[in-house]
C-alpha cells in the first residue's frame, strides 16, 4: 500500500487516528498558533478526503461534527485516509469571532489563492501566507474536500454548490466533469444543495478564494461548502446530519463499505429544479423585525414574510408588512430582531437557470 500521509507533525498510521499541528502564525508574545490535524489512516489504500472547519471561529457545528465522526473505529474501516482539520482559525476560535484578531476584520474565508491571480497590492498577512503554504500541502494530498460552516443565527443545513471557471476553452470538458463529481458528491451527503451567487456576484465577493471555491477553481479537486445550521452554538441535528453526511461521502468514493445512512432530523429543500441562495428581501428603514416564516419554509410571490414595528410596536413601511417578491424558500435569518434600513432579512432559496461551468471573465 502507498505511504501513509504526513500532514505537519501529524504521521498516519494504518487502522488509528493520529494528532499533529500544521504551524500557522508565529505570536509576537511567544508561542504560535497552529492548525490541528487528524489523520484517519485506514489499511488499504483509497483516496484521500480532506475535511475543514471553523474558519469562521464563531462557527462551531463543523467542529462538533468532526469531534463526533472521528474515532479509531472509523480508521480501522476506512479505505485511504481522511484528513480533518478542526479549526482553520484558531485565533477566531479562542476569541469567538469570525475573523482572527491579526487580520483586522478581514474575512478569513477569501483569503486562498485564486485560479487567475491579480496583482497583489500589498504583503500577505501571516495567516494569507499559512493558508497559501497549507493549500500547496492540500492540493498534493486530496482527492476531495470538505468545508464546514454555519450561516446566519436560525438556518436549514445546506451544501452549497460553486459555479466552475475554465480559462481556456480546452479545458471546458474538464470543468465539466469537475462540476458532475460536484453534483455527485453533494447527492451522496444528503443535504439540501443550493447554488452559490450567480450573475459575477461569486467572483465579485471573492467567493472563489474561500477554502472550497480554492480547490475547486484553483486546484481543480472536487470540493463544496456546508452550512451547518446557524452560530455561535452547537446545533445537535446539523452536526449529527453532518456526520451521517460525510460517512455517506466516504461510502460514495469508495472509503467505507455498505449503504449510504438516512440523514434526518433535518428540513431538506428538494423542488426537482436547480436553486440558488439569493438574499432577498430588504427592510425599507431601521425596524424591529418579526418573521411570519421558518427557515426550510416554502414561499410564493407576494407572501409577507415578517411584520415590520417601531420599538414601540407600531407598524411600519407598507402596512407594516414584509413581502417576498420570490417563488423560492427560507434558507436562513441573517439576525435577531434589529435590523437597519436596506438590511437583508432572509436568505432565500430561488430557482437558478443559470450556467454553472463557465468562462473566466477576461
Ligand atoms: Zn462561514
């Protein structure tokens, strides 16, 4: 059988799990900050599943999900390996914020190297270049990627579909064949899939420098984003859904034996046609908000979807009523009660007939 995989400090060893770091950011205090890697290494040779968490440090599901998959059992069984990284942001972890206190508030998530590179304008930050020097290690390494997270404060688990970029029209099949194993993938977990931004929106919010949308539309390897219910804390359903979910992947590449495994306890969004996540609508001033709808809900145009009142419970706006413009469905609530005028107060799920493999703009 191959070698087994030497991640950072972390050595596989056929049929167990193994610990090791992956050094990240050196501290100007001493000390570093480090990503955490477990290898599962199974017996046989398979391909090589790579599953992250936690780079936004105030989403935690995917990190309980990986706490609950990961257990010798699971090594002794397995085809190949599994590679989890429990914490992308360990910074972001510790302080219970999405970024990272050395990055200024930056997203972490946008920050992978990108398939066509613009000019850099300025030095990557320390945490840029651990991420830059991790993906070398994942793009030799994986055959698969995973990448878990949470959105909003209330949400239905969701995989998130990214569109697929060639750059030259030779590669056109390729891409192709990329985004089918992407579509095959996702079956197999079990989720509700839901098309990223489409309309230039995907690049334009730098989608395609997230940790998936970089092995996807940089490295080519099949890779996808979840969203594990809503944060900061622990959803039992999403995490236990997840874990069901990427033992069913691994069945589907071959990993582990036997039939895929029911996902449930979740709501699962199926309308027979392709869906993207659009957020929609907009309160017309500052207002509190209450929903008239539960995230997983399906809802027609013209449907209020929350009342609108002043903190004094007057009604406000049009007739103090919130209405979709949309056919689609209630993916997520992006907050509590308090929204400012403009603000989004839903993501929803609406029917996408557009391309999902496509040129790379000049
Ligand atoms: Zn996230």
């Amino acid at each position: 059988m191959t070698e087994p995989l030497v991640i950072g400090t972390a050595q596989g060893i056929p049929g167990r799990l193994s610990y090791g770091k992956f050094e990240a950011v050196r501290l100007p205090s001493g000390g570093d900050d480090h990503f955490p890697v477990v290898i599962a290494q199974g017996r046989e040779d398979g391909p090589t599943l790579w599953i992250t968490a936690n780079i936004h440090g105030n989403e935690v599901t995917g990190l309980a999900a990986l706490h609950k998959l990961l257990d010798d059992e699971l090594a002794a069984r397995l085809r190949g390996a599994l590679v989890a990284v429990p914490t992308l942001n360990p910074s972001g972890l510790v302080e219970r914020s999405r970024s990272a206190h050395y990055l200024g508030g930056d997203d972490p998530n946008r920050l992978f190297p990108a398939r066509v590179q613009n000019p850099e304008t300025k030095l990557p930050s320390a945490l840029q270049a651990a991420y830059a020097r991790l993906f070398e290690v994942m793009k030799s390494t994986a055959d698969y990627l995973i990448d878990l997270h949470c959105m909003g404060v209330q949400s239905i688990p969701i995989a998130l579909r990214d569109p697929v970029y060639y750059t030259d029209k030779s590669e056109k099949g390729a891409a192709g064949r990329l985004f089918e194993t992407v579509n095959a993938m996702q079956e197999a977990f079990g989720l509700s899939i839901i098309n990223e931004f489409g309309g230039g929106e995907y690049l334009r919010q730098d989608l395609h420098r997230s940790v998936s949308g970089a092995m996807l539309n940089c490295a080519y390897i099949p890779a996808f984003t979840v969203e594990l219910g809503g944060y900061p804390s622990v959803e039992p359903a999403a995490r236990d859904a997840a874990v069901a979910g990427l033992r069913n992947v691994m069945r589907w590449a071959g990993m582990l034996d036997g039939a895929p495994e029911p996902v449930t306890g979740i709501k699962r969004i199926d309308p027979g046609y392709p869906v993207r996540r659009a957020r929609h609508p907009n309160v017309p001033c500052g207002c509190i908000v209450h929903y008239l709808v539960e995230v997983g809900d399906r809802v027609e145009p013209g449907q209020p979807v929350a009342e609108l009142r002043d903190i004094y419970g007057r009604p406000v706006g049009e007739g103090g009523l919130l209405r979709s413009d949309y056919d689609g469905f209630v993916v997520a609530f992006h907050r509590g009660v308090v929204y400012y005028e403009n603000e989004t107060v839903i993501t929803m799920a609406v029917r996408d007939d557009g391309e999902m493999v496509l040129p790379y703009p000049a």
